[in-house]
C-alpha cells in the first residue's frame, strides 16, 4: 500500500490525497458505527431516532452515556457499544496518523 524503502519519496500531491482516503474511510467506519448504535438503541431501548443517534454519537465520541438505558438488554447493548467505541477510537487514530507516521520514517531513511 505505501511506498517501499528503495522508492522515491511521495509528492505532497499525492501524500494529500492517501490522507484524504484515509479520512473518508474512517468518515465511512464512524458513519457505520453510529447506524449500528443508532438501531441498536432504537431495537432495544425504544429510543426515537433523534435520541438514539446523540446517545451513540455521545459514546463514540467518548464522552459517554447520557442517561442509563432501563432495559438488560439495553444496559449489555450500550456496555458492547462502549467497548467497541474505544477500539474505534484507537483505529481510528492508526488509520489516520498511518500515513504521516511512514512518511516521517521514510524521510528518516532517505536522509
């Protein structure tokens, strides 16, 4: 996927442009992510779609729960959900800082 030690160094044109598919796939996985925690709460909980897509906005972004789901099934769904936000947030993180990471190592190498 990326450039090989004995390749030349990425131009800034091209550089920009992985960086903005990265930022469209992780755009994408947390549009996924919401959907999924959108119906999930509306199944479960009752929720109005409104209520359901802050709620799971709130938890991906990390900031949390805003009120405790009444439910057991609500309560495991939004426990799973949280869980899988923090491994979201940390792919997220590798999958955007992915490309400026190698190309600081590359430049590191070719110098």
């Amino acid at each position: 996927m990326y450039e090989k030690l004995s390749e030349s160094f990425l131009s800034r044109r091209k550089f920009l442009s992985r960086m903005m598919a990265h930022t469209a796939f992780v755009l994408a996985l947390m549009a996924v992510s919401i959907l999924a925690g959108v119906i999930g709460l509306v199944l479960l909980e009752g929720k109005g779609l409104e209520d359901a897509l802050l709620h799971s906005a709130y938890m991906l972004s990390g900031l949390g729960l805003l009120e405790v789901p009444n439910s057991f099934a609500g309560k495991l769904f939004v426990g799973l959900y949280g869980l899988y936000a923090s491994l979201f947030f940390l792919a997220a993180f590798g999958i955007i800082f992915a490309p400026i990471v190698h190309r600081i190592l590359h430049k590191l190498h070719l110098d």
